[in-house]
C-alpha cells in the first residue's frame, strides 16, 4: 500500500505547525515516509537533515519552504 508524498508544498506565510504527535531519531526522510504511511493520523511530516529527525503531524496549518530549506528541514505531505 504505497503512499505518495509532496516535497514541502508551501501553505500560509508563516512557519506555526501543530505538535507533532511522534518525534524519532531516523536515517533518511524515506524512513520517515515509511512511519508515517504506519499511522493512519499521518497526513504531514518533516525530516531534520542536520538531526536526523522525523516528526509526524496529523495537521500543519502553515509550510514556509524557504524557511525550513535554512534549517535542513524538508516537509512532506500525504496525497490524497
């Protein structure tokens, strides 16, 4: 059941999200693809570059792509 992801698709102006609901430690943004498409709320995550982090969203109101690119984190949202 393969799901698709769009690479940081701006949205607002701002760069105020919602809690993640999972922080974990993760090798590679496809891992975290990996967990996401394992929790049915998962509809958005970022994956830290410079960390090595994955957080999983079930809503992110607001992408400011520009401003995650300068801190080597990349967003994904879930197609429907």
């Amino acid at each position: 059941n393969e799901k698709t992801y769009t690479k940081c698709a701006q949205v607002g102006i701002t760069s105020l999200n919602k809690t993640p609901f999972l922080n974990s430690a993760s090798k590679s943004a496809i891992l975290c693809a990996k967990l996401c498409t394992e929790f049915a709320e998962c509809y958005v995550f970022s994956y830290d570059e410079l960390r090595k982090m994955c957080r999983l969203y079930q809503v992110m109101e607001t992408v400011n792509c520009e401003m995650n690119k300068k801190y080597g984190v990349i967003t994904f949202t879930k197609e429907t």
